[in-house]
C-alpha cells in the first residue's frame, strides 16, 4: 500500500441503537441484533458557556463522539490535527433558515447562521479545547466518510502526527427529509496516530483503489445494522469497527469501504506488531 | 514542500469572465462592485454579481446539476482553455490519477431558498427539486469531476471563507504522498440569501461599498466567483508554482478573528516554512482583508508580526467584493497573474487610510518584477490558510 499505516488509539461512536463505542461492541460483533433506538445528543461540558448556549444538534453530536475517542484515547486533544466530514451538517438549520429566508420578512438569527458554515462543529470543537492545530472540513455526499478517512491518511502519511477523524450527519426535517432521508443522527470518531502507543489498538492502512477493480463494498451482516451503512454517509465506517469489535487474533482483516461510485477505499485493519 | 507545477489557471468574478477580463479590470482600477440588490433582497449595498450566470445553459449531460453555482462554475471552466488542458492531463495521467478538490461554503443552496418559496400545498418541495446535484455541499466538485470526466479522489473542503485555499494543500499532499498525479483544484461560491441575510445579521455587511483598509471601513461587499487551477507533478511549460500552504486554527471565537491573529501568524509562517522563504523573499501580499473592523485590524497585526510593516500588500475585495468560499481561489489566481505581469494591484475604495493600520498598503497599482507573493484566507470558526505561489 502507497500510504503509510496509521495507529487507532481511541473510537467514538454514537447513533441509532449504538450509544457508545463500548455499549455498542456486542452489536458490532453480531451477538445481539442491532435495534434502532433514536440518539440522545448530550450537552457538550467542555464548551463555555456562552458558546454551550449557541451549539446547535451539530455541535453536539460532533463534540459527543470527539469526546469519546479522545478519553478513550488518553490524549491531550490540544495535540491533535483534526479532520471533519460530513454530507450536510445541522439539517434542522438549513431548515430553519430556508423556512426564514422565504418569510416575507426575512430575518435570521446570526447564530443560526454562524452555526450554518459547514466547519461549525471544527470551529467549536477547536475553541473548546484550545486548540490552533490544522484543521479541515469535508463533504463528499455519501462518500464523505471516505473523504475524511483517506484526507486523516494522507495527512497522516505526509506529517506524522496524531489527529482527530470526526465523521457526522444528522437528519433533515420535512420537506427536506423526502428528497434526503437520513434517519437519525450518527457520528464515528477516531484518534489516529502515526507510530504504535501503549494504548494503540490497531494498525489501519487505507488507499484508494477504482471501483472496476475493487470486491464489492463490505456489508455489515445484520440487516439493521446495514440499513444504517447504506442509509447514513457516517455508516461507511462501521465495517471498519466490526473489524475492530471482533477482534484481530488472526490475520489481517482486508475489507473495502465506500467512498464515490468510481472510486473505492482498500482498508486492512492488522493486530499490532502483525 | 516540493514545488507544485501551476499549468493552466483560470478565474470568473465581476471583474469579467477569464483572465484578461481580470488583469484588465485590475490595470484599470475598476471595481466589479455595483449599487443594487440581489433577487428581490431588501438589503441595501452593494454586491459583486457575475455577468451571464443566469444565461448560462449546461450541456445535457450535466442538466441534473443546473443551479446558479453550477452555472457560475461552467462559464468559469470554458475560460482561458481551461477544459482543453484538464483533458491533455486527464490523457497524460489517466482519469483516475487526477483529482478535484474544490472549495465552497454554500454550494447551490440558493436552489433550496428558492424552493422553499414554492412549496407545495402538502408542504413539499416543488417538482424537479434536486438535492444532490445542486444543495449537498459537494455537488460543485461533483459537476465538475463529470464536466471533466476525472475519476480519481475528489471531495470539497468547506471550511467558510479559506475553503478555496486549503485544496491547494489537499492537492499537494495527495500528489506527494503518491496516490495522484495532477488535481484540479479552486472553488465556486455564488450569491444566495443565507449569506446576505447572514451577514447583515452580524452587522458585518457594509450598506457602503466595502473599504478594505480605510478608518471608515463598516464591512464587506459580498460577490461571487470562481476559480480553477490545474496543478501537475511535471510540466514543461508551468504558468506558476505552489511553495508553500500553511494551515491553522484559532481555537478563538466563531465569527471574530483573534485580536492579534495569533492563528493567522502560524498560518504565515507554516506556508514560509513549506516554501522555503523568508519573509524577505515575499514580494506582494494578497490579504484577506474584508474591511470588516476586526479582521483589517487583526490581520494588519498578523501580518506585521511575520513580514514587518514594509512588504507591499493590498486587499482586491474592493474590486470582486468578497467572494466567500471562493476567495481563496480568486485570490490565489489574482496572485498569478500579478507574478505573471509583474501588477500589484492597489487595494480599491480608500479614502481614509487608518491610521492605526501600519502595513505598506498599496492603494494604486504598482508595477516591477514579483518572484514570490503569499495570499491570506481566514473564514468563520477561526480556520486560517496561507498559500505562497511563485512564478514561472
């Protein structure tokens, strides 16, 4: 593979019937069957007040699974690059200031409008923790999992440095829902770093590869738990965290991950030290 | 960084469609800014809106995609032989091993504005309403990797107004790191409501035209544009380079810089250091410069910190009004094509120069040989990119 490997050290993970990474482990695995259960977005304690205020679904699904990964991690989140991906962001905003600017008089919020800018939840997360380490957002539609898993890579690849990978997207309401149903809310979130830790869990390589020559996209067994991978663009990463929840005794887990119609993403997830 | 070879460049504006149209409308000193509103907003200032969007017809190919920033997108790429170039390199490198990387903050959200003017009586969007060609914030590099038939890695960045300024870096670090061989790179961003509303709600929106570096200065004219670079690993006839790209953040406040651009400094140095440069091989800064208070401030600072105060500099939002996520594009173009003519553009609508602004402003064109020049970008939720482009 072209890219160098990259090290997980902390997941994060919160959506339909999978409140956290480690709550959701015998799903993953398939010993339980994944029932849809609607997300409870928490609070986020780590903003000021001023800004917990103001943040919006978003924010709060974003920070939520960063939060997770970073404490599962063990690491200090100033350290950390962060990569941010999503195919639309806050839904009911977008809603909300669509609905406003086709009122006769159209005058929005200018924090619903601050909190419309697609990098809001790297902009707040990034007050949050301190932070003035690089950051970016992305949207590749359904593919944007994909785009942020092979931007962390790539930059991972080039800089050696630990980084944050925060992949989320949450639903619009009515009439925007019928012309893109997400069903709920659902965010995956990974520390990455470029050699093994103490706390490593994993090694991850990534690359790209053509759709014409890639096996067909990894599926997720339970048809619930698929429906979620298909339905949701942050579903793309659960075949990577089955890989992970089943563990990796044995040799290394190859799987292709989705990312544009033309184009794939290779992933193999190894034990450390395989 | 290795240098990365600039082989075609084009850019859409109110200045004029093209490069010529641009370097002419900036030899003359004229603005691309008018008096008038946008649609029927009631919003009084003045805005940077490109000639012909509305005339413009997409192939039949890309019908699916037809929306104002689709539009403003195809009449940028037929300019200058952009098309003709993406298609020597896509022959060259193959389909696969050329990426898009485009920058946007609102994509073709007008598209969803309007339609929800029009909904129907159970409520729903009118027929025909097409979400992911037009509203999804990647839709502009979708059309444009299916206008160009490129199938390699492609996404937008979408991190406000530095969007168009960080694919350069994206481009960049794919090309090093192997996984590609040429990319096109720049972004598009058109007039809508959100932003004109937006930024009116933030009292950032100036009812005067905008006045980068002026004591009056009461905040920024919004335009649109677009803008396209093609970067190859080799070239034999480069029209630039990319040095260097620095990126940061503030970690600060979302819609105000950092008073003294602490994230904007680290921005500078980081593209210096990618370059290779000191701060005395930059001959022209292309700033951010919005004429909001804060950012000229900030910036001046910023700016002053990195390269003292003697290094020529001028914001051209006078001219193209600030064109959002697509500033970092035009900005890197008009940057180009200043290398290429050896024009500093002088910042437009100065009247008062303020006097608590210590950077060597240039308020007229200025013309001698340039070697280097870096360009600003800073956008909402404190994200800052600095790009150093070099001549050929």
């Amino acid at each position: 593979m072209t890219l160098a490997p990259m090290f997980i050290q902390g997941i994060g993970l919160l959506g339909p019937g999978l409140p956290s990474w480690p709550d959701s482990q015998a799903t993953l695995r398939g010993a339980t069957p994944h029932q849809f259960v609607l997300t409870v977005l928490p609070a986020p304690p780590r903003l000021p007040p001023a800004e917990r205020r103001r943040a919006g679904a978003v924010i709060r699904l974003a920070m939520a699974v960063a939060e997770e990964a970073i404490a599962h991690a063990g690491v200090d989140p100033q350290t950390l690059a962060t990569v941010f991906s999503s195919s639309g962001g806050e839904g009911s905003n977008c809603h909300s200031l669509c609905e406003t600017l086709a009122s006769p008089n159209p005058l929005i919020s200018p924090t619903r409008f601050t909190n419309s800018v697609h990098n809001a939840a790297s902009g707040y997360w990034h007050i949050a923790v301190g932070s003035r380490h690089t950051s970016t957002s992305l949207c590749a539609y359904d593919g944007s999992f994909g785009a942020g898993l092979i931007e962390a890579a790539t930059l991972m690849h080039m800089n050696a440095e630990p980084l944050l990978l925060v992949a989320y997207d949450l639903p619009y309401p009515e009439p925007l829902n019928s012309v893109r149903p997400l069903p709920d809310n659902l965010g995956v979130a990974m520390v990455l770093t470029p050699a093994p830790t103490a706390q490593s869990i994993a090694e991850l390589r990534v690359e790209p590869l053509p759709a014409r020559l890639a096996a067909p996209v990894d599926t997720c067994g339970d048809a619930s738990l698929d429906a979620l991978r298909t339905g949701m663009p942050a579903g793309a990463a659960l075949p990577l965290l089955q890989g992970l929840a089943r563990g990796l005794d044995g040799a290394p887990r190859e799987m292709v991950i989705e990312y544009l119609p033309h184009l794939k993403l290779r992933a193999r997830l190894a034990a450390l030290g395989v | 960084m290795q240098p990365v070879a600039i082989t075609q460049h084009t850019l859409t504006t109110a200045l004029g469609a093209g490069r010529a149209e641009t370097l002419a409308a900036l030899r003359a000193g004229r603005t691309g800014l008018a008096s008038k509103q946008f649609l029927d907003a009631g919003l009084q200032g003045w805005i940077g809106e490109v000639d012909g969007v509305d005339a413009v017809v997409l192939p039949a190919r890309l019908q699916e995609f037809d929306c104002r920033n689709n539009r403003l997108a195809w009449l940028a790429l037929e300019q200058d032989g952009f098309m003709a170039a993406v298609a020597n390199a896509r022959a060259r490198w193959g389909a696969e091993r050329v990426g898009v990387f485009l920058g946007t903050s609102t994509s073709g959200l007008l598209q969803t504005e309007l339609a929800y003017r029009h909904r129907q009586p159970d409520g729903s969007l009118p027929e025909g309403f097409r979400y992911a060609p037009t509203q999804n914030t990647y839709s502009v590099a979708s059309f444009a990797a299916t206008a160009l038939e490129l199938a390699g890695p492609s996404f937008v960045v979408s991190t406000a107004c530095s969007s168009s300024a960080k694919v350069f870096g994206n481009a960049a670090r794919m090309m090093a790191a192997g996984l590609i061989d040429a990319a096109v790179v720049g972004g598009v961003d058109s007039l809508c409501l959100t932003t004109l509303y937006g930024f009116n709600s933030l009292e950032l929106l100036s009812s005067d035209i905008c006045r980068p570096w002026d004591a009056g200065r009461r905040g920024l004219s919004i335009g649109e544009g677009a803008s396209f670079a093609l970067l190859e690993r080799e070239s034999d006839a480069p029209q630039g380079w990319l040095l260097g790209i620095g990126e940061s953040n503030d970690g600060h406040h979302m819609s105000t810089p950092h008073p003294e651009g602490a994230g904007a400094i680290a921005a500078m140095q980081a593209a210096l250091v990618g370059a290779g440069l000191r701060p005395g091989d930059i001959d022209y800064i292309n700033l951010h410069g919005t004429a909001t208070p804060s950012n000229d401030a900030a910036e001046d600072r910023a700016v002053a910190a990195v390269f003292g105060t003697s290094t020529p500099c001028s914001s051209t939002k006078g001219a193209t009004g600030h064109t959002l996520g697509a500033a970092g594009g035009v900005e890197a173009m008009i940057g180009l094509l200043a290398l290429q003519n050896g024009l500093m553009p002088g910042g437009l609508n100065v009247q008062t120069p303020d006097p608590e602004l210590r950077l060597n402003y240039l308020r007229v064109n200025h013309e001698a040989p340039l070697r280097a020049i870096l360009s600003n970008s800073f956008g909402f939720g404190g994200t800052n990119a600095s790009l150093v482009l070099g001549a050929a």
